[in-house]
C-alpha cells in the first residue's frame, strides 16, 4: 500500500495555508494551530438538534441584517489574546449568526461570529466546553450556547467587558431568547426525540 498523502505533525503548528491544501474528505478543526479530527458522520441525534436550531433562527432572521449560518463553514479566528492574527485558528460552529457583513468572504466567515452554537456529544464535551469556549470568549463571541441534547441541558455564556461571566444554565424545555438578539428565541420542545440507541456521537 502506498503512503498516505499527508500525515499530521501532533509537535507542529499549522496554518490556514496549511489547511487549504487538505484534501475536503479530512474534516478538522484548526485551533491555535493545533488540529482537532472531526468526526465523519455525526450522530441524528446531533444533526436533528443543528437542523432544527437553524431552521428557527433562518425563520425568525428572514430579511434582517444578521444573518444564520450553519456548518460546514469554515470562520477564520483571531489567535487568542491577539486579534491580528487569523492564520492559526480555523473553526466550523455547527450554528452561528454573524450581524456584519463585511465579515464575509469567498471562503467563509473572518472575524468573530455575533452568536455561535454547538451541539455537543461524548466525543466533543471537552472541546466544546472548554477549548472553544476560551477561544470564543479571546475572539469577542458575544454569545455562546452549548446545547447538550442528550442530557437536555443549555449552558449560556454571554460576553461583558471582553469576557464571559458565569454560565447561565436551562432545562432544554419550552423556549429560550438570545441575550443579544432578544427577539429570536428558540422553542426546545420541537426538537425531535432521540434514538434510544443514540450516544449522541458527532
């Protein structure tokens, strides 16, 4: 058998240049750097609660300035602590809504989202939940939901004078409004069931 074409230094620090030479079938995330393997096939579980999510913000946002996106899009973030630099950090939140248009190019979004959520699994948890929110809160996210859909939990995390405070956490029940664009809100009851077989794996 043949070599592979690429292999991934774990001691090397990459970059966006880096990354646009990879192949479209190796799905990672560049964090600081660091590459982070996605999984190829998402869970229902994960991609009901995504879809969902996403169908309700695009109706609430029809027609207004900020706009919902969902993954895969590639957001090109500043290094942490250091808002010059996007070279290291390349994400794709499984749903986010960015309110500037200038934000936008032809590979995606540069600059921090306004609202990022992700849907988090097993696999996941500990990223999700402490590695991008750090990276979020460094890059100026004004607003970070983590929606646990197994467990039926929403963690919030709001930013307040360049950081973000204690989480806020709800039952996935009944509806939720964002805190920066209170009039968006998100009913959890219309979330499909999940399988009883499903870990909940993305």
């Amino acid at each position: 058998m043949g070599e592979p074409a690429f292999k991934i230094d774990p001691d090397r620090r990459y970059t966006y240049a880096d990354y646009l030479t990879w192949p479209d079938e190796f799905r990672c995330e560049l964090i600081e750097g660091k590459v982070y393997m996605m999984s190829p096939a998402p869970s229902v579980t994960h991609q009901d609660a995504v879809g969902e999510v996403f169908r309700q913000l695009a109706n609430q946002l029809k027609g207004a300035s900020c706009r919902p996106l969902i993954a895969p899009l590639d957001v090109r973030l500043p290094r942490l602590g250091r808002r010059n630099d996007s070279d290291e950090t390349v994400v794709q939140p499984d749903v986010m809504v960015v309110c500037d248009p200038a934000k936008f190019d032809a590979r995606g979004v540069k600059g921090p989202p306004d609202w990022v959520i992700e849907v988090i699994s097993p696999k996941t948890a500990s990223r999700d939940q402490i590695l991008k929110r750090r990276m979020y809160e460094a890059a100026g996210v004004r607003e970070y939901w983590i929606v646990h859909p197994i467990d039926r939990v929403l963690t919030v995390y709001v930013l307040h004078d360049g950081a973000y405070g204690a989480p806020e956490l709800f039952e996935l029940t009944g509806r939720t409004a964002s805190s920066i664009l209170p009039e968006v809100v998100v009913d959890w009851d219309a979330l499909p069931p999940a399988p009883r077989d499903d870990a909940g794996d993305a």
